[in-house]
C-alpha cells in the first residue's frame, strides 16, 4: 500500500517537473495568438491544422509559425493546454 502511494508520489513530481519545461520560440512565435472564439477568426484564413506531438512538449505557437499562422484557434484543450487548434 505504501509503496503503491510512494509511486504515485514519484509519478506526479515527474509530470509537474515536465511540464515546467520551457521551449525556446520560434521567430514570430512570440507574436502568435491564441483565441478560443470562433468570432475572432471570423475573417481569417486558415492555414493548416496543428497538433500537439504525443510523445514530446512543443510550444503550440511554433507549429502555428511553421504553417504560416500567426493566430492559433484552439480546437482541444486538456486542462487548459492547447493540444490542437488551426492556424490562421
């Protein structure tokens, strides 16, 4: 029992860790927005579809620069992340 909570423990101090990782942006990543509405896309072109890699932590701002974009419409979020969106 102790050491099933000891893992448990162990693995959430791991994740919180990780996701304190900083990436370093991308030129025009910095100026990129984020905007969950619809209305404030309205008459923007979309770009491309961007998605948050599984198996590593990319700052949704460059991929949102790699397809052209400079604003992100945040499609799905997990726990307030941004895991996908589309370029705009």
């Amino acid at each position: 029992m102790i050491r099933g909570a000891l893992n448990v423990v162990a693995a959430t101090s791991l994740f919180l860790v990780a996701s304190c990782v900083t990436t370093a942006l991308a030129p025009g990543a910095a100026d990129v927005r984020i905007v969950r509405s619809e209305a404030e896309i309205a008459s923007c072109t979309a770009v491309g579809n961007v998605r948050q890699p599984t198996d590593q932590h990319v700052d949704m701002r460059n991929l949102t620069v790699g397809v052209g974009g400079n604003t992100l419409f945040a499609t799905e979020t997990v726990m307030g992340t941004v895991m996908a969106g589309v370029g705009t």
